[in-house]
C-alpha cells in the first residue's frame, strides 16, 4: 500500500485529489497539508511513502519544503503538483528533490501513474511539460531569465513578488536579513533590474505570476 500525503494551499485541490485517489487499489491517503511547515509536522509523526507537493503556497512554499522533507525522511519521495508547466520550475523541483513532476491538469491516471513510479524510484514528468521541454529551444536568448537562478535565488523572487517583506522572508528561511537582501541583489543582477517592482512585472511576463493576484506594494 502506497501512503500518499496531499499538501496544497488550496482546500478545494486537497479534497479533489484525495477524493480521486480514496478508491484506488493500493494506494491510501495519509493526511492532507495546507503548507509546507504543516507537511514537515506530519512527515516527523508518521512518514508517508510518497508527497503531492505544490509549489505555490504561503510560508515556506513547496520547494523548500521538499528539501526539508527530504532532509528529514531521504526515503521519502515527492512529486510536485503545480500549475507551471515550464522552466525553471521543474528543473529546480528536480533539484530540490523531487522524483515528480505533475501539472493540476492532468487526468486522474497520470497522477496515479507519477505516484506508483516516484514510490519505486523511477523519475516522472508529466506529459505536456515534456512536450513543452522538448519543443523549446535551449538557446540563451530563448529561455526564461528565471533559468538563471538557483533554487534559493528563485524561492526568495518568488516571496518577493508574493509582496513578502525581507524580515519575514529571512524568519520564515532562517535566514538573516542581510542574508535575504545579498540574495535580492544577487538576483536582480543576474536578471538585469533594479526593484521589486521590475521583478514583479517580470514574473508576469514570463508566466510565473497570475497579474490579477498580485498585491501592489504601497
């Protein structure tokens, strides 16, 4: 029996997945998680077999807790459940380690199918952004500026447009504050701007921000 444990921010998701997987013949649902720092609990009373981690989510979001996660189980096994079907997210999920990779619209039996693969060990990326991946050209100028980043450069960009505030990124990350803004201009450089402003309009040019949810700073 495959124990899968179902963490995204979004109740609606969490009931919809636990629900097409309840009938499943070997597979069991653990727990759901609406976070990552919720997971991480979880994971340490009762370790599940295999993660459904999205990536998007307050707090410390999915990617570091995958590296947590797995930190703290290495048997564990995660497949992320995104809505992003592009780069840099799936090379930095991989990265973070993952052995999945599943967008929220995929049918029931390619969750299924990633789920009873991640548990044996074998790497699974879903088939639209396989098919993304292999039409795109690899040439410098064709790729995302967000390529560039390493997963920590990414996951601060990421709470940065998410109008998260520097002390609250480095308590969340443990980090220090100065750590968090070495981190901020590290990344602005690499991607040629100068604010957060600019790497707000950035992330919704290249598709790794919904322009209707985005809070404005004052």
């Amino acid at each position: 029996m495959i124990r899968v444990l179902i963490v995204d921010d979004h109740r609606l998701v969490r009931v919809g997945i636990a629900r097409m997987l309840e009938d499943v013949r070997g597979i069991e649902v653990a727990g759901c998680a609406e976070s990552g720092e919720e997971a991480l609990e979880m994971i340490r009373q009762a370790p599940p077999d295999v993660v459904l981690m999205d990536i998007r989510m307050p707090g410390i979001g999915g990617m570091e807790a995958t590296r947590r996660a797995i930190r703290l189980d290495p048997d564990l096994k995660v497949v992320a459940t995104t809505v992003y079907d592009d780069e840099p997210f799936p090379g930095q999920m991989f990265e973070a380690g993952a052995t999945g990779y599943v967008t929220k619209d995929a049918d029931v039996r390619e969750l299924i199918s990633a789920i009873r693969k991640a548990q044996v060990g074998q790497r699974y990326l879903s088939s639209d952004v396989a098919q993304h991946m292999a039409l795109r050209s690899y040439e410098e100028q064709e790729r995302s500026p967000f390529a560039h980043l390493s997963g920590r450069e990414m996951q601060i960009a990421t709470m940065v447009v998410s109008c998260r505030k520097v002390q609250e990124i480095s308590e969340c990350l443990c980090l220090s504050p100065k750590t968090v803004n070495s981190y901020r201009y590290r990344i602005f450089e690499k991607l040629n701007i100068s604010s957060d402003v600019e790497l707000t309009l950035l992330a919704m040019k290249h598709g790794m921000l919904d322009p209707h949810t985005v809070v404005h700073h004052p």
